[in-house]
C-alpha cells in the first residue's frame, strides 16, 4: 500500500476525528448562520459581537487550511509540512484568545463587573496569551511520511507542551466556576431545576469548553507516543478548538438584550445559547 493508505493506528484514528470535527464544524455554521445574520443586523458593535464574527471567520482559516495539509497525498515533509507547521498552533492560540476574551468580558458582565473578578479573569487571560505565544515555538510537524500529510505536534512529543492548552483550560475552569455560583445566587429569588438553570443561563456550554479542553490536556500529559511519528498528544486538539470556538459564540447569542459592556444578566427568561 502506498504511504497515504498505509497508516499507523494512531495516525488514522486522528485522520477519522479531524473529519469528526469538520463534521461539527460544518454543522454549526450552518445552524448558526441565521442567528448570524440576526445579529449583524444590530446597529452598534461592542466588543462581544466584534469577537463573535470574527471566530466565525477564523475558525473556518484554521481549521480548513489545517484539514487540507492534514488530507493532502502530495505534500511533502521536508519542504511543504517544514513551512507549514507554525500556521496550526499560531491561528489556534489566536482563536482560544478570541473565545477567552468573550468568557472574560461576558464572566464579567454577570458579576456586576467586581474589579476582583475581572482583575483575576485579565490576569488568567494574560497568562494564556504569554504562555500559548511561548509555546508556538516548541511546536513542529509530525514526521509522517510523504502522503501522509501535515499536522503540528509537540517538539520531541515533549508533554510539558500541553501548557499551551492548559493555561486557557485554567481560564476556562474559572469561567465555569463564576457563571455557576452566580446562577446559583439567583434561585433564591427565582427557583428553577437544575436543568431549565443550566439552559437559562448557558451553563451547559461553559461546561461543555471547560470539559472537552481537560481531555485534551489529559492526552497531552498521559498519552505515551510509540514514536516520533505518534500524533496521539494531539488527537483531541482539532476538537477542542472547535467547540471552544463555537460554543463561546453560542454564549454571546445566549446573551439577553443588547450586548454593550457584556451584557446584562436576569434572572428570568431562557437561556438562548442552548440551542
């Protein structure tokens, strides 16, 4: 069998979740389109929205471009994968900043704007953008043969590369954390089933990012490698950009009224961000 048919286990299987991912990909831009244009319609630009277009723009550059290297049969590795390897984890880091501005801002938005949570969440977010820019450069392509494709991976499948996912995995964590304590303060005043308060206040997608980024920070530092050419450190990553994409757009049209400053926060209504 030729080199782009004969592939390690390990290869494949990331070759069969990176279409997964396309797959959801694609879905949610075609769901999402017409909330899209919804909200484009909307006369002002705060920064939420802002960020909500772009993420539906550089989501698609990402991880198009990426899905195309990683599928092509005539790449080669020497000259094509060694130019192209630095576009994977620079266009991510730039989308988790993205998405993790928009869990700063809304996070928030729904805490009265506190200066001690805002301090501590542009502190976290600070710390990611240092931390995944640094980790760009210990970034290299898989050495898979020609054929087989193009896909970045940790330098030398180092495990302490994973701090590049870790550090928005932490923010992430934090997000989760406020947006369920301050849902948790509104049952007093209105009580709700777990279930209708998770909806009503777009719990389920702050917890949906936090979870899938944890796995992928697992693989990272638990997944052995049975080689150089292993790409299993970084089989979840294609995933966990793409929901942590999507799903903090979903946050932003969860957002009841205007979203100037945020967003308010109420405690009545449906959560729109579950659909």
């Amino acid at each position: 069998l030729p080199p782009s048919l004969n592939l390690p286990a390990h290869l494949s299987a990331q070759k069969y979740f990176f279409v997964c991912t396309l797959t959801v990909l694609a879905w949610d831009t075609l769901v999402l389109t017409p909330r899209s244009y919804k909200l484009g319609r909307t006369k002002t630009w705060p920064a939420l929205k802002a960020l909500y277009y772009f993420l539906q723009v550089w989501v698609l550059a990402d991880f198009i471009v990426t899905g195309v290297m990683f599928f092509s049969t005539s790449v080669l590795q020497a000259t094509d994968c060694h130019r192209f390897w630095p576009y994977e984890p620079i266009c991510t880091a730039i989308l988790l900043f993205a998405a993790s501005s928009i869990h700063v801002i809304r996070i928030s938005a729904i805490h009265s704007h506190q200066p001690r949570i805002r301090s501590l969440l542009l502190i976290l977010l600070f710390v990611q953008a240092v931390v995944t820019a640094i980790c760009c450069g210990f970034y290299r392509h898989v050495p898979l043969e020609d054929g087989q494709g193009c896909i970045a991976g940790p330098l030398n499948n180092q495990s302490w590369v994973g701090i590049y996912w870790l550090a928005p995995t932490l923010l992430y964590a934090t997000t989760f954390a406020l947006a369920v304590q301050r849902s948790l303060q509104t049952l007093e005043a209105k009580p709700l089933t777990p279930w209708r308060l998770m909806l009503r206040d777009s719990l389920n997608l702050y917890g949906s990012i936090l979870l899938v980024n944890l796995v992928n920070v697992l693989f990272y530092f638990i997944m052995t490698p049975t080689g150089a050419n292993d790409p299993i450190k970084t089989i979840v990553s294609s995933m966990a950009g793409v929901l942590t994409a999507t799903m903090s757009m979903r946050i932003v049209l969860g957002v009841r009224g205007p979203l100037e400053n945020g967003g308010s926060f109420s405690a009545s209504g449906t959560g729109a961000g579950s659909s």
